[in-house]
C-alpha cells in the first residue's frame, strides 16, 4: 500500500463537502459552469486515478464536487484513495455518501469492506447484508463470513461461506467453510469438505505421461 500524507487544505474541502450532504440539500457550492468544465475536470481526475496518482486525483476530485456535489464516481475514488492511505474514517464517509446517492451491491460492499478495515465488524455485516440483498455474491458471502468471525459468530460465519460455497466451489472458498467448521467443532463436515478440495486439486492436477 502506498502510504500518503493528505494535504490539509484538501481534507478541510471534504469536511465541508459531507457537513453539507449531512444536513440536507446542499448549497451551491460554486456559479453554474459549462458542462464541458466539469466533464473535462473529471475526465482529468479519472486519468489521475487510473494512473494511482493518489494525492493529485484527490484534489482534482475535490474540485470535482465544488462544481458537483453529488458527483458519484468522485466520492467512489476519494474513498478508495482514502482507503489506500489507511485514512478510513474519510473513506467510510465518502463510501457513505456514495451509499446514499446510489445504492447498490457494490456501493455497500465498498462500505462494508471499509468498517471491516476500521475494526468496525458490526456495521460491516450491516453494509454486507445490504450489498447481498442487491445482488448475492460470492465475494461479499466471503466479508460477511469474515466479519462474523472477529465477532465469534461461527454459526452465522459457517452460513455465509456456505453461501459463498453454493456460488463459487472453489478450492479457496470451501477451505474457509473447512475451516470454520472445524472450528466449531463439526468435524465430519469438515473432513468431507477438505475431501472434496482435496478431489478438486487432484482434478486439476496435470495427468502424468505413460
């Protein structure tokens, strides 16, 4: 992870922005501009992203929302941005608003993963719980089973991966179910679900010349 120091000015600008979103229709931030400024501003920002450009692209992005305060992909990338400095309550607060603009499986995993990196297991199993009624998947099965985990929930830990399981029976996903029940002491499951990733590897084992 590449660790940088957020520049002050910066991170006052996005202070301002969400105390805004916070308490209801924002105010206009700035005079109506063309189109074409922003789309160029934010054409400008993706670049930076794209390029991992981390401090450049949150400040362009930042000039982003003092144009479009509601500017979705803005707050998508500042949270990821943030999330790489390891800055994760300004990442949880972009991942919010991002939630609250446009909620869908993604936005709430990318806010579940977020509180899972804050030590925050409760409110990453509420985000994942969000993100699975848009859309199951296999991955976000795999954060909840994770996030029960730290909080010692096997019983709910084992659904998930079981879930995750049913959709993606990889070698990967059954060795974390594999895992967890032998953690609870369902030794029988265990054994036969180490069987069948022991099946899948011979499987994919190249076949031995005569």
């Amino acid at each position: 992870m590449i660790e940088l120091t957020i520049v002050v000015g910066s991170w006052l600008v996005l202070q301002r922005q969400l105390a805004a979103l916070s308490q209801g229709p924002a105010p206009v931030l700035a005079p109506k501009r063309p189109n074409a400024q922003l789309a160029q501003l934010a054409s400008y920002a993706d670049r930076l992203y794209t390029e991992r450009k981390w401090l450049a692209a949150e400040k362009a992005y930042l000039n982003v929302l003092k144009l479009d305060h509601k500017n979705v992909t803005a707050y998508v990338h500042l949270g990821i941005i943030y999330s790489t400095q390891k800055n994760m309550p300004d990442a949880i607060e972009c991942f919010t608003i991002s939630a609250r603009l446009r909620p869908s499986g993604s936005s709430f995993q990318n806010l579940a993963l977020a509180f899972y990196d804050n030590r925050n297991y409760i409110k990453s199993i509420a985000a994942y719980e969000k993100a699975i009624m848009f859309e199951p998947h296999t991955q976000r099965y795999v954060g909840l089973g994770k996030a029960q985990l730290k909080l010692h929930n096997l019983a709910a830990a084992i659904e998930a991966f079981e879930h995750a399981a049913e959709l993606d029976p990889s070698a990967r996903t059954l060795q974390r179910l594999a895992e967890a029940y032998d953690e609870a002491g369902r030794k029988t499951d265990a054994e036969t679900t180490y069987q069948h990733i022991h099946d899948l590897d011979s499987a994919l084992q190249p076949a031995q010349k005569p």
